[in-house]
C-alpha cells in the first residue's frame, strides 16, 4: 500500500524539485500540496506548483494557500525565483492554475485531508512549519492522524544559514522564518525527523552532478531538473554561499530512510535574538530524530535514476 504523504513547500527551486521527485515515487501517493509564502511570493509559487502537476499528469491533487506571513522575511530576490520557472520552455505554454485566490487556506486542506485520509498520513515540509502548526492548533485531535512529520530544518553541530542583521549565525531559514511555530512543532512531541544542514551540507549541486545530468537530457524530467537547477549556478562557486540538496535530501527520505544516519536527543527552539531560530540541544527539551549523515554515493544515484523517468 502506498505511503500517504501531504506536502507543504515554500515555492522555492529545491522545494518544486522536491515536488517532482515526490511525484515519481511509486510507493508514495501525493494527497495534498500547501504552499507557505516564505522563500517565494505566493501567487507565482500557486502557479509553478499547479504547472509541475500538470507535467506529471496529476493536476487532481488539490493545492492549498498559505495566507500567514512569518516573523522574519526571506530577501525578496530569493523569493521571486518562480517567476523565472514559471517562464521556463517546458512550462510557460501549460494553462496557468486557477483562480489564485480561489484556492483553499493552506491550514484548511491540511484539516481536511488528515480528516479524510484512512490511513495515518506523512508530513513533507521542506519550508517553514507554520501552516502545519496553525492546521493543528484548530484541531488538535488529528494530531494522531500523523504517521511522521519529515522537515528540512535546524542546524545543531554546524553553523547555519541566516545571515543577516541582528542574528549570530546559528539558524536554518526554514526555522528562523518562523521559530515561534517551530518551538510549538517541537512542543506537540510528534514522531518529527529533521533533516538538517548537518547532512545537507554532505549534498552541494555541483557542477559535475549537472554535467551528469545533462547526459540525459532526452527525458524530460532530466532536461527539466537540469533547467532548474542551473537557474542555482550563480551561487556556484562562492566564497560565502553554496546551493545545497536542501529539499530534495529530506524528501529523498521518505524512499531510502536506510540511507541515512540518524539519533535521536532531546532539542529545543529559540525564539529570539540574537540566536531566533537556532535548534539546540537540550537536556530538558523534546525527543527529535535528526540526520546526522546520509550515503551521499547512493542519494546522487538515486536522483539521477528518477529524473530520468
């Protein structure tokens, strides 16, 4: 039987690669997509998200809108990304999504669909959390409708992602977008695996990854992941910035778990500066699975194997 699996991204390339790759995966059955307004302006994201359904055949899985806005914005070039993809030569000419505002509230679908599903259901987030919290907070009884929450975020023995004004360095963006959400995530004591940057960094998109890729640019899901990535390669090399398989690694999670290393400890959130957003650990905080390292070899064949369908 197929994994029930309900997605929220946050619009950016690496979360709508991680889309895709979901969408191959013969054992996982997409229920829901929710985008949150994090790393994308929202209407854009609808639209990549609906077009990358259409490529897949699978334009009936119902997209619900984040509405709520985080604490500390992503820089706005960063979020205007899916504008470009969106103008991509295998997307541009697919029908637009609907109405964007017609769409349902993100924390609503995820109501409904946990609801519905009849059997318990995986959480993807491979953005901030909080579309998920506020979906829990309304109702809190479906917290046991929830089989695993996998998440891309944190940073616990590496140092993090956020550089900017007033913060020490020490968060993951997906948690300091929203920490106070995240806390309350850590809080609900769910069955959460993070997928943090202390085994995405093992991961780059590297230049020799895309050379590889554009072997087999004849299937359209190569040529397409080939664009998309490349649209990354100005941050290639960098002295201060590298683009990572953020997304893609923690969503390869839900096909190969035996891949990665992972423990257990007890962790906790702060919600303010100059540390917002950091994961720590905590001896008096909250059991979190997290992966520490992963068969980097295996996760570089295994995407490669899967685009080229």
């Amino acid at each position: 039987m197929a994994k029930l699996v309900l997605m929220d991204h946050d619009g950016a390339i690496d979360d709508l690669l991680s889309q895709l790759l979901v969408l191959t995966m013969p054992d996982v059955e997409l229920i829901g997509v929710t985008v949150t307004p994090a790393d994308c302006y929202i209407e854009p994201a609808l639209d990549s998200t609906y077009k990358l359904l259409q490529l897949m055949g699978q334009e009936q899985i119902a997209i619900g809108r984040g509405d709520y806005y985080g604490i500390n914005a992503f820089p706005g070039e960063w979020r205007a990304r899916p504008e470009i993809i969106n103008a991509l030569p295998m997307l541009i000419n697919l029908p637009q999504s609907p109405d964007p505002y017609a769409y349902p509230s993100a924390p609503d679908l995820i109501i409904d669909k946990l609801t519905s599903a009849t059997e318990k259901v995986t959480i993807l987030l491979t953005g901030p959390c909080s579309n998920l919290v506020l979906a829990l907070e309304k109702a809190p009884e479906l917290k046991d409708k929830i089989e695993e929450i996998v998440w891309m975020a944190g940073a616990f023995k590496v140092h993090g992602n956020v550089q900017t004004f007033q913060h020490d360095g020490t968060a993951e963006w997906n948690v300091f977008w929203d920490p106070i959400s995240a806390k309350k995530l850590v809080e609900f004591a769910l069955p959460l695996t993070l997928i943090p940057l202390d085994v995405t960094n093992h991961v780059p998109v590297t230049k020799k990854f895309l050379s590889t890729l554009a072997t087999q640019i004849d299937h359209k899901l190569s040529n397409l992941t080939g664009q998309l990535w490349a649209l990354t390669i100005d941050t290639i090399p960098s002295y201060h910035y590298t683009y990572f398989m953020w997304d893609i690694l923690a969503t390869s999670y839900l096909a190969m778990p035996e891949q990665f290393t992972t423990e257990t400890i007890k962790a906790n959130v702060s919600t303010r500066p100059p540390n917002a957003g950091q994961t720590y650990s905590d001896p008096n905080g909250y059991d979190i699975k997290i992966a520490t390292d992963v068969n980097v070899a295996y996760f570089y064949a295994y995407i490669l194997k899967q685009f080229k369908q």
